[in-house]
C-alpha cells in the first residue's frame, strides 16, 4: 500500500495515489514520499509516479503515530456551515491539511469526502481566475459545464452502483452513495460568482478591492419637460471613483505565509553586518540615519511605492487614452534578492482612471496615504507559528518615471520647465552645461517650504505641496529616487548611441546595411534573444529618435564593441566615449555596489558629460543632469538597479492582458483590481510563499553523471555524495536560464575573474541543491576595445560549484571575434 504525502490515507498502486492527489489536494508546491524509509521529494508528479513504480513497486501498510484527534476531525472542513472554508490556523493561511490520520482507515468518511472534495474545487476555481487571460465571465461558463457534465455523469454512475452493491451492508451502501451525491454537488456552493466570492472571502484569502470618492461634481443637462423642472435643468450629481486595495491586509496575510517573514528577518540580520558594500535600501544613509531610528527597537519593514499610468486599449487605437489607468503597487523592499524581482510580490494597491488626477493628488491618493499612516503608527499583527509578531512598516521610497514622480510629489511636469530637476534646484541654463554634482543646490526642507510659499512653479519647480510629506517617514526632498530604466536606457543613453552612430557611419567606418547585418547576425544566450534590437533607421539616428525598449537599448550598448568594435580605430575619441558609457552601465547594473564604485561612477559621469558637450557640441538634456545624481543616491538608497521601473512595467502586463480579453469598459478600474485580488486569493489558499522554484526536464531526471562520456576525467573531481543526483540539459531558477554551453564567473583571482563553461548541471531533485561541473577557461586579458575579456578554451580544466557559490548569478556566453575568443560580463564584479 502507497501513503499519500498530505493526509495518510492508503492507495493500492501508484496510479491510484497520484488520482487521490489530483483529486483531493490537486495543488501541491511538492511531493514527498511517506513510504517506509524513504524520505525523498520530488518538484512535479510525474517525476513522482515515476520514482513510485520503480522504488516502491508493493508497499506494506505502516503504522503512523500521527492520530486524528475528536478536535481535529470536528475542525474538518464543512461547507454547511456559515463558513465555507476554515484555512485559517496559527500560521495565517493553510493551504493543505497536514495532519495526518490514522492510516489504518483506508478511506475518508463521507463528510471528510465531502470536505476534502469541495475545498479542491475551490482552489481549483481560485487557479482559473488566477489566469491573467481567463474572464470571470469565462470561469462561470466553466463551472457550469463542469456542473452539468459531473452531475450527468455521477447520476448513471449513482444508478449502477446501487444495483451492484444491493447485496452490501446497508451503511457502506449509504457512505458511497453520499459520496456520489457529493460529486454531483460539490460545485452548488460556488456556482455563483457571488457565491465563490463569498467563499473566499469566509475562508480569509480574497482582500475585497473598495470603491472611493475622487470627485463629486454636478452634470446639468436639458430635459424634454420644461413643466416639471424650473428652467429646463436637471442637476445629477456624478462622482469620480478609483480602486484601493487594504494594503495592510494584503501584507499581514503575505507575512503569514509559513517561511515569509523568517527569510526577511534573516536577510535584514545579515545586510546589517555589511557595511562597505551596498545591496539593500536599508544599508543606506537614508534609512540608517534617518528612518530606522524613529522607531528604536521595533520591527519595521521598508516599502516602497511605484506609480505610473498604463494604457490598457491598443495605443494606436481610435480609443487609445480614454481608459487610461494609474496605478500605484507597493513592496517589501527588504526581500532577500532572489525574490524582489517576482511580479507575485508587488502588490496592487490603488488604481483609478488617469484623467481624474486633475481633481487633485490630495483626493486621488487620499486612502492610500491613511493606509500608510496606520502600517507606520500601528502596523499590523502577524500570527506566524514563531509567535504574534508587530511589524511596522515605513514609506521609504516612491518610484516611477519622472513624469510620473514629478506628477505625484508636486513639481513641474514640463521637462522644459525653467527648473527641470526635483532633486536639486538647478536652473534650465545651468542643466544644459552642469557635469559636476554641486550639493549646495540640493533641495532641503527649509528652501522647499520656501518654494512651496512662493506658490509659482516657473520660478521654484514646485508645483504644490507633496501630500506624502504627511507620512513622518517620508519628506519628498530626503526620500530621494531615480529610474536608470527611463533616464539612462530610454533617456541619455540614447541620445548617445544616436550621436555615435552617426559619427562611425559618416566617418565611414561602417554602413547600416553593415551595422544591421551584423546586430541581426550576433549571437545572443537563450535568456537575452528577445532583446536584439530592430533594424536601425538612418532618419531615426538623425533625428534621435531611435524607438527601442529598454532592454533592447541595454544590449545594444552592452555588446555593441564585440559588434562592431574591430571596425573602429583603438584611438578614435568618440569610440573612448562609448567605452565612459560601458563603465557607467557597468556599475549601474551591479546588484551590490562598494564605496569605492561609487566614487568611480562620480568621475565616469563627470567625464562622459564633458566629452558628449565637446564631442557633439550639443548641450545636455534633463535626462544627463539627472545621472549627476547618481552617486549621491547609491549612497543614499543602495544599488539603483534595485529601485528601477523594469519589473514594474511587467506588472502593468497583467492588467493588460485581462483588459484585451474584458469587453467590460463600464469601470475598468473595479474589473481589474477584482482581477488582481483574485490571482492573490489563490496564493493565499496555496501558502505560495518565498519559495525558490526550479524548472528542469523530467526527462533527464535519470541520467545521472557516472552517464556522461567524460566521467572518468572528472570523478576524481566531484563528491561522491552528488553522483547519483540528476544530470539536466538546463535549469530555470528566478527567470535565469542556464544550460550546457553558458559560461559561468566560478571564482576571481587576483587580476582577473575566472570563468567556466557548462558541461553538466547537477540537481539533487530533494533538496533542490544544484552544482555545476565546468571547464575552466583560461583568462588573457580585459580588451578595454570591445570591453570584454578574452578568454582561452584550448586547455581543458574542470571545475565543481555550487549555485549558491557562483560570483554573479547572470550567465553568459563565449563569442568570436576575429579567431579571438571573449566573454561579457553583465555588470562590474
């Protein structure tokens, strides 16, 4: 007999075990083996099965100490009761019941049935609104088709069951026929929206958007009438409306996700022993210095908030901007690395049309701001299986574009404005020529009181007073930000790679047709081929007005001297600037910055402004004067890779996508925050919590090492304890890819780092341990031409390391080059 891994109930054959999953706990983050002495767990039921049929083939039943308890079996979910689902437990929310019944009884009883089989079905229901392309309108066509196919099916079923069992006891008659009857019914508590909503919300996972006043305005119009109503008027009061989510609710459950706070906790604990190195917000002056003492010994958390406007309808379009949306998402910024850039934990927390921000930031923004005032006076309490924890939670930075920062905290939003900058107050004439930073124009709070009596934007930049400057944590000219997404890739850089191009192709050094082929022809790794920019227009590099993404400008510039860099003289001066450009983006992309890089980057902006005025003769734009800022914020906030747009434009995807398949136009903003809170309703019933996931093949999931055709090279090399675990092709882990052929940064030597190819990916399928076996490559030198390392493969050398090791987590690739073998790295090590 097999043992299912959740609730202990025994199972003939490995099939029948994995249909008992399907069907009772059908959603589960892993598979563990309860069989006797085996403790393995496996990522996917497949690779499951397979482990059952070949280890486990006759299994004996085993006794468990486990017993379910009178308290236990009452607590058993029951939907005739006012609440529908009971997930709640010490620990928030409880995704499967792991307490484990006495396995001697082979079978649930019919209202355990009935318990086990209706919360399935909700948290199969909560995965179909999960998906961004699926409707509410789409899930109730497939509940009711499920009803009606399931209720069909069950009656004949029913039928021929009570004939063959006539001869039976007349009790296990009435148990299996109640669990038929559950079958058949199992979807009449949720065969409403109404009624699933209802669910949800009862069991705790679904945070219910709430509807808020922006404006009440009156809307005169003339009626047919003129007996009825005194001067042919009617007056009907209209209101303007947006979207907010209780955003403390949102993060005490997300907190009481089993294992969610631990990690932090333990992220913070180790930020705070580092000091010369840079990596988090919280290592920096702003929240050292200023916010973290204002709450002495408690624990408070860092958030951050992110506005910017979407275009949900096509943006060519005869509609395009009518439903134009703002929405404003808000995160932990202390997460551990790994998990900041998952769209799961950026969590929607206002949305409304953005053609109603003229009414004024203090309506539009007003329950958002009261919000933020109860996390950082009372916080929330959090009940995790550790203890009842207070946690406080602090506004430490606004992100977003700089129209988008600009329109929010009170300044100008007209980048001609005689006073462009938010951070300083340099005037227009000073930005155009400025390379050096000068603090003593710097905005505080004394010279912005001032600004903000003065009441007139064209001489001060201040627009209006920023209504977060209520919050005792955040003043809008000390809890400072920038966007190297929009100022550097969409912004400066290019402007500058528009004035580089031109000058290479009139100086002749190479032709677009030239240029296009070889961009077109270069070789990408899996995790960059969708970058590759399009085809470079001769009247677009004219005109600066090259229309690239973000992340196709970043590759663009990144390998544009392995492009075309051998084309080039070593001694060109507007080649010397590309190359200032390479070292700012280099530090820029780095996840940890040290001092000393910081001071670096001061000198390589001040000198990439000098050199763009001299060799283009052209002035600065806002973009170049706001990356004169840039040293002075890492220092202040930590890596500014950490605070870009980047990931949050991917969060805006979601409201898209279901806005293309919603007809629903009546009030978008509802529709879409609904949406929202549905996906993070089915998080909540599945505790999908800071977990690190893993995708490999299943089909390599026996090759082991001892397979390969270079074992006998390599034995001596590799443990004896990571023999046995799985050989895989690749691996996925936080959205990087890595396969056999990519090149690793294994180690740094004294002059150089030392990289590695991939010959084999080792995956302990329990632990989810990964290593790697490369072969060394020898490093020459750092060609500061292509600004790259050439490397050489012809000496082979193997190498054993860890996942956990590896100096930078970004792969990448060897390249060719005039026979000359080089390697990219993707930010300064």
């Amino acid at each position: 007999m097999l043992i299912c891994c959740v609730c202990s109930v025994q199972c003939e054959s490995s099939s029948l075990l994995i249909d008992h999953l399907i069907c009772f706990h059908r959603v589960l983050d892993s598979y563990e083996c309860k069989q006797t002495d085996c403790t393995r767990i496996f990522s996917n039921r497949e690779t499951f099965k397979n482990h059952l049929e070949t280890k486990h083939p006759c299994q004996l039943p085993v006794k468990s100490n486990h017993q379910l308890s009178d308290v236990e079996s009452s607590s058993v979910l029951s939907f005739e009761s006012t609440s529908c689902l009971n997930f709640e437990s010490s620990s928030g929310f409880e995704s499967q019941n792991t307490s484990a019944p006495d396995v001697k009884t082979q079978v649930l009883l019919p209202d355990q049935f009935q318990a086990e089989l209706s919360k399935s079905a909700l948290i199969w229901i909560a995965s179909l609104y999960h998906q961004d392309s699926v409707t509410r309108s789409l899930v109730q066509t497939i509940i009711d088709g499920h009803k009606k196919f399931i209720c069909e099916g069950m009656t004949t079923l029913k039928s021929k069951v009570q004939v063959a069992l006539l001869n039976c006891n007349s009790n296990e008659m009435k148990d299996i026929l109640k669990m038929c009857d559950s079958f058949m019914t199992v979807f009449d508590f949720l065969d409403t929206e109404h009624k699933r909503i209802k669910a949800f919300t009862e069991c705790g996972a679904y945070i219910a958007p709430k509807s808020y006043d922006i404006h009440t305005f009156s809307n005169e119009r003339e009626i047919s009438n003129p007996s009825e109503i005194v001067d042919n008027v009617v007056i009907n009061p209209e209101m303007l409306t947006g979207q907010f989510i209780p955003i403390d609710l949102v993060l005490k459950g997300f907190l009481e996700i089993n294992g969610v706070l631990p990690h932090i906790l333990s992220y913070m604990d180790l930020l705070s022993s580092e000091v010369n190195i840079l990596e988090n917000v919280v290592q920096g002056d702003l929240w050292r210095k200023k916010i973290k003492p204002m709450f002495g010994d408690k624990i408070v958390f860092p958030v951050s908030l992110n506005f910017d406007d979407y275009e949900p309808d096509n943006a060519l379009g005869s509609h395009a901007g009518v439903h134009k949306l703002g929405a404003a998402y808000l995160e932990i910024s202390c997460l551990p690395p790994q998990f900041q850039g998952a769209l799961k934990n950026k969590f929607l927390a206002l949305l409304f049309h953005s053609s109603d921000r003229y009414v004024g930031n203090d309506s539009v923004f007003r329950p958002l701001l009261n919000i933020l005032k109860l996390l950082e006076t009372e916080g929330v309490i959090v009940v995790t299986s550790s203890g009842v924890f207070q946690i406080y939670f602090a506004l430490t930075l606004i992100l977003g574009d700089n129209l988008g920062l600009h329109g929010i905290l009170g300044f100008m939003e007209g980048f001609c404005a005689n006073f462009p900058c938010r951070i300083c107050r340099a005037n227009k004439t000073v930005v155009r020529k400025q390379v050096v930073s000068d603090l003593s124009l710097l905005r505080n709070k004394e010279n912005y009181a001032a600004d903000v009596l003065v009441n007139d934007g064209s001489l001060t930049g201040v627009h209006e007073e920023c209504v977060f400057n209520r919050l005792k944590t955040f003043h809008v000219t000390e809890n400072l930000s920038v966007d190297i997404m929009h100022d550097v890739l969409e912004g400066a850089f290019k402007y500058d790679m528009c004035s580089i191009i031109n000058y290479l192709t009139r100086r002749q050094f190479f032709d677009y047709e030239t240029l296009n082929d070889r961009v077109q022809a270069f070789v990408c790794g899996s995790s960059e081929y969708g970058n590759r920019p399009p085809i470079i227009q001769q009247e677009s590099v004219v005109n600066e007005a090259v229309n690239f993404s973000a992340s196709e400008m970043l590759f663009l510039v990144r390998y544009f001297g392995l492009i075309v860099g051998d084309m080039v003289p070593e001694d060109d001066p507007v080649w010397k600037f590309y190359l200032v450009m390479l070292s700012i983006l280099d530090i820029l992309c780095s996840p940890s910055v040290s001092l000393v890089e910081i001071k670096w980057l001061d000198n390589f902006i001040s000198k990439h402004h000098t050199m763009y005025i001299d060799l283009f003769q052209q002035h600065l734009k806002p973009k170049h004067h706001f990356m004169l800022h840039y040293s002075f914020l890492i220092r202040l906030v930590g890596p500014l890779i950490r605070i870009w747009c980047m990931r949050f434009e991917s969060k805006h995807r979601e409201g898209k996508l279901y806005a293309q398949v919603s007809c629903n136009r009546t009030n978008l903003p509802k529709s879409i925050s609904i949406k929202h809170q549905l996906k993070l309703c089915f998080r909540f019933l599945t505790q999908s919590g800071l977990v690190q996931n893993f995708d490999y093949p299943t089909l390599d999931l026996y090759n082991s090492l001892e397979n390969s055709e270079n074992f006998c090279e390599i034995r001596g090399l590799v443990p004896d304890f990571v023999r046995s675990w799985c050989r895989v092709k690749w691996l996925t882990t936080n959205s990087v890819k890595y396969s056999v052929g990519m090149v690793l940064v294994i180690a740094l030597d004294e002059e150089f780092p030392v990289f590695g190819i991939i010959h084999s990916i080792l995956v302990n399928d329990q632990s989810k341990d990964v290593y790697f076996i490369v072969k060394e490559l020898k490093t020459v030198h750092f060609d500061e031409h292509v600004h790259a390392y050439q490397v050489h493969i012809s000496n082979v050398t193997w190498g054993f390391v860890a996942l956990s090791e590896l100096i930078t987590y970004l792969p990448s690739i060897v390249r060719v080059l005039e026979s000359k073998h080089y390697v990219t790295c993707r930010h300064i090590l």
